[in-house]
C-alpha cells in the first residue's frame, strides 16, 4: 500500500513539475510594454532570402508578420539595411552562389514588401550587392525599377528631399522621409546608398541643416558603416572609386550635426555567429547630444552564406510614450510560426535585447 501510495504522489509530483515547465514556456508574441508606444520594425539584408527559390518564402513570412501586427505593435516606419539582392544584373545564376537570375531576385523582395504597400512606410537601403553586376562593380543599380517612391502611396507621402544618381536624375536610393510620432516628436530618415558618393554627403549635410529640419531627430539609414568590433569601417576593397565607408560618413556627415541621433546599418557577418552580424557604438555630434550607432544583420544565420537566409530574424524597436526610451528586442516570425520552434523565436543575448535614450 505505501508502494502504490509513493508511487501515485511521485506520478503527480512529475506530471505537476512537467504541466509547470510548460506553462514557463508558453509563448507570447511580441506585445508593446505601454499602449501608448510605437514601433520601428528594422529588417536586417535580404540577398540570400531571395538568391535561392527555396528561401523566399521566409522573407515572405516576415513581411506578413509585419503587415498582421502593425496595429497589435503600432508600426510607423519598416527600415531594411540593404543587399536587397545578391546580384544586382546577374543572367545566369551559378548555382551555388543562388540559383535565381537577377530579376527574379528583385521582384522576390519587391514582392514581399509589397505587402505592406498602402499599410505602412518602408525604407530600404541599397547595399553593394544592389549595385553594378555581382558586387558593386560600378553605381548602376535596378534599385528605382522595383523601388520606385509611387510603389508605395506612404512614402510618396513622406518623402521630402531626393539625391540625384550618377545620370543627374533625383533617386531614392538617397532620400530624406519625414515622420512625426504619436507623441509629436519630428523625425527625419535620411536613406544613404552604398559607401555615398562625396555630393551625396554634401546633399544631406544641407538638407539636415536646413532650418525647418534642426528641431527633428535625424535618422541615418545607410548599408555599410560599423564593423563587429564595433568600430567605424575605415576602407572597403571594391573597384568604386569617390565612396564614403563609416568612418568618413561618421566624420564628413554625422558628428558636424546637430540633430542626427540615430544610425543604422547592416552588411556585416559570419556564418551561424550571430554576434558577428551586430555592432553598436555611442559617440557624441556637434550638438553634444548621443548618436546611437546600430549595426543589425542576420544573413549567414541559418546555414552560413548557402544557408536560408537568416532564420527570419528581425528587430522590434519600441518608442515608449516618454519620448526618450527605446527597447530594442530581436524576434524570428519564422521560428514563432510552429509550436515546436517558438522556444527560439525570441533572441535572448544582451547584445540583441537592450535600452537606449534619446535626447
């Protein structure tokens, strides 16, 4: 009798310990901290969502996360880091580095974040790959045939300035966006193409000096710029010649400013590493007030650079109603989609997850 009785109490003893192991592990989607916050949605490079069929649909089922949880998260502004693609006019793929041609590329990533066409604004920056054959060869680009500022209705709207490219032309690949928060404070995005030309650099000196700009928060968006020891890339070994890397944006640009308080970029990585892909870095501007340098990429995650794409990794970041904080929390909607992968939907290293002030 004291058998069966030990053995009952050890069979609920167990059975309770398993039912509360798994009431810890439930998942919860992503939600704001405070109703009144609002969110930016930071996607990390796409080239190798779209350089292999396979892939695609990952990059798919970010967007549409995206789209599903604009109003449950209060999205006001998507940003992507750039490397759109793999190869910006590539005919016949290699087979190993993608299997897709160039412009099956393009209109793969046009596709998904046609999603959010209508929905919400979106900023993408063009990486070196989104540049001349391969890898930046020369600064041709198919970035305004499938990025054109009338695909999407909102950033048509808040659109304030363009750059001109090579031809002479106004091109979106430089811009200047214009948001202001449901708490009133003015923002500014400001879109940089790869390594910026020196005219690029004075264009967006003048346009965020200009008077009606020096109360917002500038935000820089640009591919190429920190390195994962956190320091400004200094020099890049590709054949363009009058190209800016971080530490010349940093010095002609971002510290003689007063109001740019935000910069973010990609590019950076190395296989299945994923602390490898981030960086971050404080310095002050000219104003004395905190620029905040992200670097977030997640594209040889997954398998290496041949891998699917970066696990569908993407970072939510949370603009408290008190104007000044903002969480930062790294999510997969790829992991989240089933039950047996939701335990590794949220990344949980300090260097993924974490706070800033704004000034």
């Amino acid at each position: 009798m004291s058998f069966l009785k030990n053995t009952f109490f050890l069979f609920y003893g167990l059975l309770f310990l398993s039912t509360v192991s798994q009431a810890q592990e439930t998942f919860e989607p992503p939600q704001l901290t405070h109703p009144d916050s609002w969110s930016i949605i930071l996607v990390p490079d796409t080239q190798t969502y779209v350089k292999f069929e396979r892939n695609q649909g990952i990059l798919e089922t970010m967007t549409s996360w995206i789209s599903e949880n604009i109003d449950a998260l209060n999205i006001k502004m998507v940003l992507c880091t750039g490397d759109l693609v793999e190869q910006n006019e590539l005919l016949v793929p290699d087979q190993s580095n993608g299997n897709m041609p160039s412009r099956d590329q393009w209109l793969a990533v046009s596709h998904a974040f046609e999603r959010l066409d209508g929905k919400v604004p979106y900023i993408l920056a063009a990486g070196n790959h989104d540049f001349g054959y391969k890898n930046v060869e020369n600064r041709n680009s198919n970035y305004n045939t499938y990025f054109p500022v009338h695909k999407n209705l909102l950033n048509a709207q808040a659109l304030r300035a363009a750059g001109k490219n090579l031809d002479g032309l106004p091109s979106v690949e430089n811009a200047a966006y214009e948001l202001i928060s449901p708490q009133n404070r003015k923002f500014l995005f400001l879109n940089l193409e790869f390594a910026p030309r020196n005219s690029i650099l004075d264009w967006a000196k003048e346009v965020t000096s200009q008077e009606m700009y020096e109360d917002h928060t500038v935000v820089v968006l640009t591919h190429s710029y920190l390195n994962a020891q956190n320091k400004h890339i200094e020099k890049e070994n590709y054949p363009i010649v009058d190209g800016n890397y971080g530490k010349a944006i940093w010095e002609k640009l971002v510290a003689p400013s007063k109001n740019i308080q935000l910069v973010f970029s990609g590019h950076i990585g190395a296989p299945n590493n994923f602390k490898a892909h981030t960086a971050f870095k404080v310095d002050k501007n000219a104003a004395g007030k905190k620029v905040t340098q992200i670097t977030f990429n997640a594209q040889a995650m997954g398998g290496g650079w041949h891998g699917n794409g970066g696990d569908g990794w993407l970072r939510i970041m949370e603009f408290l109603p008190d104007g000044k904080t903002v969480i930062h929390r790294t999510f997969s909607p790829y992991f989240a989609l089933s039950p047996s992968t939701q335990e590794l939907a949220n990344q949980k290293d300090a260097y993924n997850n974490f706070e800033i002030q704004l000034d």
